[in-house]
C-alpha cells in the first residue's frame, strides 16, 4: 500500500534534470524543521521547472517508490513578486 506524506518548506536549490524523455526533475526541499528532503517530479515536470526557483515556499503531497526515492505526485509553488 502506498503511503502519501505532505510536506511544507522551502526549495533549496534550483531543479535539476535528471532525464530529458520522460521529463524527469530532482529537487531538495527544506522542511520547516530543517531536515532537507531529496525528491523527484516526474508528472508536470515541465511546468514545474518553469514555475520553481531555489528559495520559494512550496507544499508538496509525495510517497515512496519502490527504490526508497521520494515521488512529488501533486505540488503548490507560492507565486514570487520580482
């Protein structure tokens, strides 16, 4: 049974591709207990590229894979003002 986690905190740096075809993204959040967390976004991976900068605020509902990776299922990114 797969077991979903929300989380709240800050993007840590900016995404990274990890694999062009399926669009494939890591990303480190830190939490607001300061524990950062290493994860992957698979699905929206582009719009979330385009959409997420390091140091914005960002909620996230994520599980485990069978590899032990966490896995961004669904995502919010806080709008910035330049």
């Amino acid at each position: 049974m797969t077991k979903f986690i929300n989380v709240t905190g800050i993007l840590g740096a900016e995404p990274k591709v990890i694999k062009q075809v399926p669009p494939m993204l890591y990303i480190p959040i830190i939490t607001v207990d300061g524990q950062t967390l290493h994860c992957l976004v698979v699905q929206h991976a582009l719009d979330f590229l385009y959409r997420a900068r390091a140091g914005a605020k960002i909620a996230v509902y994520r599980h485990y894979n069978q590899r032990h990776q966490f896995v961004i299922n669904k995502y919010f990114v806080q709008a910035q003002v330049s």
